[in-house]
C-alpha cells in the first residue's frame, strides 16, 4: 500500500511529531505502524508490531499522550480498502486496549459523557495538588464499586507527572473513535470481514459498543443483521427492518449473526425499544448455543431489574453447560487488558440488581478462580458489595451464623482462592474494606472453611481450586477445541490464555 500518495492509510501519520508527545520510544511509531499497515510485507511479525507499539502508549503511561494520533491511523489501516480483511482485525484490536484501558470502571454501567467532558476539563483547569486530593476523597467516598474502580483509576493517573494530560489523553482517545463510527459501522458489511476466528466486524462491534454517542446509528445497523421475528410488524403493516442472514457456501445453509453483534446490541439498546427486545427474544430461542446466550445476556442488561426470568434461567443454563461462562462469554464478549470476558459479563449483570444475583452467585467460583492478577480484586469486590453492600470498612457480619445463604456463598466463593492469589493481587485490602480479615487463614477460618488446604505456603494449584469451584456451580471445564473465549489478541500476546 502507497503512503506516499496523500490516499494511503498512513497518510495522517505524516505530519505528526511522534517524538514531542513520545519523547521515549516516539521515533519508533512510524515504522511499527508501516508494519502494522504492511501486515505479510512488514520487517517484523504482525503480532510483535502491534505489541510493541502497545507497549509505547498503553495507559496510563507517558507514551499515552500519543494514543489519539495512533487511534486515527489504526482506523484508516483497519478500514483502508487495500488492506485485507485477515489484517484489519490487528489494528481494530489495538484500538480497543486504547479506547478501553479499564472495561471494568464503564461496567455495569456506560459513562456519562457530558459528565466525563466536564471532570476532565476541571482537572487540567485546576491545580493539580487539589485535583489529587479531590480524587482520593471521591475514591474514598465512592457509593458502589464501579465508582470506587473508576476513582481509583483516575487517581492513579493524576498521582503522574502528565495526569490531567492523561486524561485529556483518554478522552480524545473516544471522541476520535466516536468520529470515525461510520467507518467502523462499515466493517460490519461484506463477507471477508464477517467469517474467520476474529472477523473485523466482531472488533469493530466490540469498539462501537463503548460509544453510547453513536447508538443510534449503531443499533440501525446491528438491527439490520438480525432476521426479523416471525409476525413482527413495522411502521404501515409492513415487516420491521432486517435483512435474511447470508448465505453460506456450504449446502446454502444461513449464517449466524455474530455474536459480538447481539453484545454491541445489548450494550447500546435502551429498554424502551421494543424492535430490539422481540427481535433478541427471537434470537435466544434460535437454539443456537453462543447465539442464544449472548441474546439472553444483552435483554438482560438492556432491561435489567425487569428482565424477563426466561433470560436469567438461559443464562444460568448456558453457566451449567461444559462450555460454561467462560466460553459462552468469550464468544460474544471482548477480551479487554486482563480482564476476561466472563469477568466484564459479570460486572454487567450487575444492572439486574437482585435480579440477577442467584444468576451472578452461580457464576462467580468459576469467574473468580480463573480471573487473573488485579482482576481478582475487582470481582471479589463486586461480590461483596453483592452480598453486604458498598464497603464502609465496618464489620459485614458479627459472626458467621448471622450470614445469610448468598453471602455465604460469596465468602465461600473468596476463601477458595488459593494463596498465591491472594499474595500476587489485592484480595486481603478489598476483603478487610467490608471489616473482615485481610489474612488468608483468618479468612477461611470465618468463612468457616473446614480443614487445612494445604495451600497457605504458596504452593497452590490454581488449575484444581478453578476445577473445585466448577464442579461446585454445576458446570464442567470446556474441552480445548470448544473454547472460544480468549480470542482477544493480548491475551495471547501477553500470555493470558488459559487454553494455550
């Protein structure tokens, strides 16, 4: 491809001083993003390019500063016509780590972003000693763990040299993608970019669903890839918009709608959209397994305290199946840093309140076992406050007989992870937030965990504790060839894959 010409996908990379906003590593963006661009004719593997330029501008580092230059030129090389459909998946999988540095601070619930508009303009309009400040109380203050997580966050990245920078940084990171959403709706069109391991209709889905201003310009189209519901009737009589699957080149059978596709949906819909609603009741009972599930999970988080039952009982069946959450949630949900699929679908069905919870309470052994590093915290803590409410460092319970059934099952659900997770992330500070004990055998001594695990000198076997904590919420460890869920590209980059 010709950069050269003013028409190629590099052609905004020109006149960027890489080096004045990367002053470390800045010289070195043009050529990862030429092999990024090149992809088979690059100097150096696909894979490693994208990486290493990750590596450069992953937030909240100094390197950050760059990320709505880089964001541009990812979208002209994901949706340059010369550039093959096998490529484009890449560049748009980048895009998402910097479009979404923390998936779980916008769950369960999507920012506001007027509101977002006007933190970051107080922050770099203020003196940075006071915004510090004002973000450790806000943190300290937080009425529910997703604000705790997004304050905690953003602390960390004004606690910086460049932090209000950082923030700007992020920002303009969304409104860059929000202006290029008609491009990235366009990657939802066209054969090459919807078949594959990762099609780049599924990346972009993934992108636009974290882009509440582009919802309905987005939902129009998603809607479009659903067949419509049998005797669903649109403006005049006339059957509500939507178009038959495509067809397949094996025997003429139709395609599946992607379901990346009814996640973006879900993400996007609100619950006064009844087009939506029918067409992904349809969908759930289409008997197709991912499929099904995937609808099941987006009307559940569209309609959250009212979702209908039969939602909450396919999901809590789909939990129960050998490919479990984890594989059901990883065909539809997005792999973003170290969170897992199945991890981000926990934290969104949230929205269900008490609604959800038993469906929640059955997933959370498996989620909470497999979950890895700093993501171990955050799912532990959306469980406490599931069971006792937002943390107020008080006692959650006087003693163990006074806990109810659910809650017992959250604490169960904790003491079962093994001590080395305990000691490699922030398990023993959130726990010690909701006034129990932060050590690990003090813990499972109230939690009432009998017996020595044999575990506390750091030996433990994470692979038996995830089996044990399958086995006890019903479900079975998918085989290897049915697991779809860690198909984003930095946990295979990174090492995250559990199936590797």
């Amino acid at each position: 491809m010709d950069a050269t010409t003013g028409t190629g996908p590099l052609h905004r990379a020109d006149g960027i001083d890489w080096r004045a906003l990367v002053p470390e590593g800045g010289a070195e963006i043009p050529a990862l993003l030429r092999d990024i661009a090149a992809g088979g004719d690059a100097e150096r593997n696909l894979d490693d390019a994208v990486a290493a330029l990750y590596d450069l501008i992953r937030f909240p580092g100094p390197g950050y500063l760059a990320a709505p230059a880089v964001a541009d030129v990812l979208v002209d090389i994901a949706c340059h016509p010369d550039t093959p459909a096998e490529w484009r998946s890449r560049p748009l999988s980048l895009l998402l780590e910097i479009l979404v540095p923390n998936a779980a601070d916008l769950l369960p619930w999507l920012p506001d972003i007027a509101l977002w508009r006007d933190e970051v303009a107080w922050a770099a309009a203020t003196d940075i000693d006071k915004v510090r400040e004002q973000y450790w109380t806000w943190r300290e203050e937080a009425p529910d763990e997703q604000q705790y997580r997004r304050m905690r966050n953003r602390l960390d990245a004004v606690s910086r040299d460049n932090g209000p920078a950082l923030l700007q940084a992020e920002l303009a990171v969304h409104d860059t993608v929000r202006a290029r959403a008609t491009d990235l709706v366009g990657l939802l069109d066209g054969r090459d970019n919807r078949r594959g391991i990762d099609p780049p209709a599924e990346w972009a889905c993934y992108l636009l669903a974290f882009i509440p201003e582009a919802a309905e310009e987005v939902r129009a189209r998603l809607m479009a890839s659903l067949p419509p519901a049998p005797g669903l009737q649109g403006a005049g009589g006339r059957e509500a918009p939507g178009r038959p699957r495509q067809a397949s080149v094996l025997g003429g059978e139709q395609e599946d709608v992607l379901s990346a596709e009814l996640f973006a949906l879900g993400m996007l819909t609100p619950p006064d959209d009844p087009a939506a609603t029918v067409a992904l009741a349809h969908e759930m009972a289409s008997g197709h397994l991912y499929n099904a599930f995937a609808a099941a999970v987006a009307l559940t988080v569209i309609h959250g305290e009212k979702a209908p039952r039969e939602c909450l009982t396919r999901i809590t069946a789909g939990v129960r199946t050998r490919v479990g959450a984890n594989g059901l949630f990883g065909d539809s949900w997005p792999h973003c840093g170290e969170a897992e699929p199945e991890v981000l679908g926990f934290l969104a069905l949230g929205r269900g309140g008490e609604a959800t919870r038993e469906t929640r309470l059955e997933m959370l052994p498996g989620v909470i076992a497999r979950a890895e590093g700093a993501v171990r915290a955050i799912v532990a803590g959306d469980a406490l406050e599931m069971a006792f409410g937002p943390r107020t460092g008080e006692a959650a319970a006087e003693a163990p007989a006074d806990i109810e059934e659910p809650a017992l099952l959250v604490l169960w659900a904790i003491a079962e992870l093994p001590a080395a997770a305990w000691a490699e992330s922030d398990i023993g500070a959130t726990v010690e937030a909701w006034g129990l004990p932060a050590d690990r055998a003090e813990f499972r001594a109230f939690a009432g965990v009998d017996g020595e695990d044999g575990t506390d000198d750091g030996t433990d076997n994470a692979n038996e504790d995830t089996a044990a904590a399958q086995e006890r919420s019903g479900q079975a460890a998918p085989p290897a060839t049915a697991q779809r869920q860690s198909r984003g590209l930095f946990s295979r980059l990174f090492g995250a894959d559990p199936g590797a």
